[in-house]
C-alpha cells in the first residue's frame, strides 16, 4: 500500500471509532433518517414490507450513510494533513 492508502485505512477505521463513541448523535441521526427513508420507500412503491424486509432496507440505507461518512472524514483528514484537494 501506498502512504495515501494507509493513512485513508487509518482515518476510515478512527471514523467508525468515533461514530460509535464522539459522533454518537450523527450516528443515531443516520438510524432516523434511514428508517424514514424505509417508511417513504413504502408509500412511494405502495408495497407491504414484513418487519424483516424493513430491518434489511433500512440497514442497507445507514450502512451506506455510515459508510459515506468514513470516507467524508478519512478524506477531509488526509487534505487537512498534506494540504491539497483530494479528487476520487
């Protein structure tokens, strides 16, 4: 791995860190948000979901959210450190 991989492997694995522990408000944000995502998911497709096809959806959504954010603050710490854009 290079040094950009290694210290975005870092940031990603602090990010998950603090989301569970500092960032513990954002994270609970996700968790709503993703559960009304699944709720207007449902009345957009007019489809009765069982409670476990809702669990699924709604984990899919905040993993994505959680995901999105890791890499939001893992890249926002790496230009902090060298100073320069980073373009994915």
């Amino acid at each position: 791995m290079n040094k950009f991989e290694n210290r975005m492997k870092f940031y990603l694995n602090e990010a998950q860190y603090r989301l569970g522990n500092d960032f513990s408000a954002s994270r609970e944000a996700m968790l709503s948000i993703a559960k009304d995502k699944v709720k207007q998911f449902q009345l957009a497709s007019d489809n009765a979901m069982k409670n476990e096809e809702k669990e699924i959806l709604m984990l899919m959504i905040v993993g994505s959210m959680f995901q999105a954010f890791s890499y939001g603050y893992g890249i926002g710490k790496v230009e902090e450190e060298s100073l320069q854009k980073i373009v994915m």
